[in-house]
DNA sequence: CAGCATCCTGTAGGATACTG
DNA sequence: CAGTATCCTACAGGATGCTG
C-alpha cells in the first residue's frame, strides 16, 4: 500500500490533521454532545440523553461518552450513591472545539439550502 | 408531549446545521478532495488521485467527485477527445469552505498530540 | 484516461434484555 | 440511575475486471 519512492508527492494520509478530526468527530454523536456540554458544563446521563432525544441509543450514548472521556474532552465524575449518579462536566479542551463548531453552524445556516437545492438539481438531469 | 424546559427537548436531529455538515463531509475523501482543489483551483481525474495518493480507489475517487460535483462544490469539465479528459475545478461555494478546514487543521495542530496521549493513558488504566 | 459494474467485507450503530 | 451484554443489520468503502 505504501509507496517507496515519492516522485508524485502522496498525501500522508495518517498524519493529515483533518483527517484527524474526522476519524475523530466523524461520528454521528461525539460533536453534538460536545455542544450540549459546551452550554451547561455540567450533566448527568440522562439528562445528556434527554436533550438528544429519543434518536441516540442508550450503548451509542455510553459509548460516546467514554470515548470523550479518553480523549479528555470531558471529566467523568462517579457518585457513590444509591440510585448511582454520574457527572459529566466539559474540560477546556472541550470547550475549545465549541468555537470551531459554531463556525461550521454558521456556515451550514448559509450554505446548506442551497447545496440541497443543487443536489436535487443534479439528481433530475 | 409538552416541553418542560429546553434540556428535556428533543434535540430537532435532522435539521441541525452542524449534523448536516458531518452528513455531507464527515465521510473520508470530500473533505480532502476539497483541500486539494483549493490549492489547485482545476485538476484532472489522475492528478487527484496521485496527489491523495494510493490510499483510495478509484471507485471511491469518482463516487466522492460525483457527490462534490452535485452538491455545487466543483464543475466537471469533459473535454471530448481522445483519450478523454476531464477536468474538476473548485467552485466559490467550495472555497468557501477553505478556510473552515484551516481552522479545523490548527485546531488539530495543536490539540491532537495532547489527545492521543490521553487516549493511551485512558485505555492503560 | 476516466470511468462503470460487481462482488465482498468490516464495522458503526440500533434493538432488546438484564443489573448493581 | 446508569449502565452491561448480545445480537443483528445497513451501508461505506475496498478489490477486481471490463470499456468507450
């Protein structure tokens, strides 16, 4: 798969910072749970899960939360009480991705209809 | 079913902006694609795939430049010789997404590392 | 050269049931 | 409440061969 000699440049693709980021955020819960922390800092599971909505399940949820936690993106905070409780509070790390999703919700606000409208477009020639 | 306050709200999953965004580039060549032709304003079909490199097939390649084309994000030039070419130019509405990926690709410049080693710490424990 | 047409596989993620 | 533990499926994406 790799190639020896670079006459034509090849893209590093395991060192590309995007691509980074995609494998990371590419999913379909991580950023969007980043965003609901980024708002109230502090949470429990399922008020996470309540203000999703019905449409995560109940695995996808822990599962992107534990992966956040590995990353540090968030702090995991266990309460030995019965029923358990469980915090999830948004590090600085997390915190610094907000901005750059702002971005790319602000560009979407702009862009998005007319990119849907252009696809339908190109769908009926 | 009556909304309390806004955390208990389902979250509207299909016309957020931002999962949108991730719909539409959060697959693994767009993105790259994109980045490509932002430096090179116009490139045939080859020279993408040589300045990706070996990593994505040519299947893949067509799929995702067909995608980009629908959207609005790149025009498809053929030229009706032989053997043919086709040339794929980025549009306004592709560059406007430029300097989205910069701040991605700063981002990860300068957060990355410091996940990475996170997660390693994370998954020993 | 720039692609289709096929076939095939890994895995993200959903559904369901159970529990300390 | 905040999870495990299983099972299951859809589909993104790779490999290969053929062609105008």
């Amino acid at each position: 798969m790799k190639k020896i000699n670079a006459l034509e440049s090849d893209f590093d693709f395991k060192n590309c910072p995007v691509r980074k980021v995609l494998d990371r955020f590419g999913d379909k819960w991580s950023l969007l749970v980043l965003l609901i922390l980024g708002k109230k800092e502090t949470l429990r599971f399922n008020e996470i899960n309540k203000a999703i909505g019905s449409d995560i399940s109940q695995k996808m949820l822990t599962v992107t939360l534990r992966t956040l936690e590995a990353d540090g993106f968030l702090i995991r905070t266990i309460y030995p009480e019965v029923p358990p409780r469980v915090e999830y509070t948004i590090t600085n790390l997390g915190k610094s991705l907000v901005p750059l999703i702002d971005n790319l919700e602000q560009w979407a606000k702009s862009n998005m209809s007319a990119i849907e409208k252009s696809r339908d477009n190109f769908v009926k020639v």
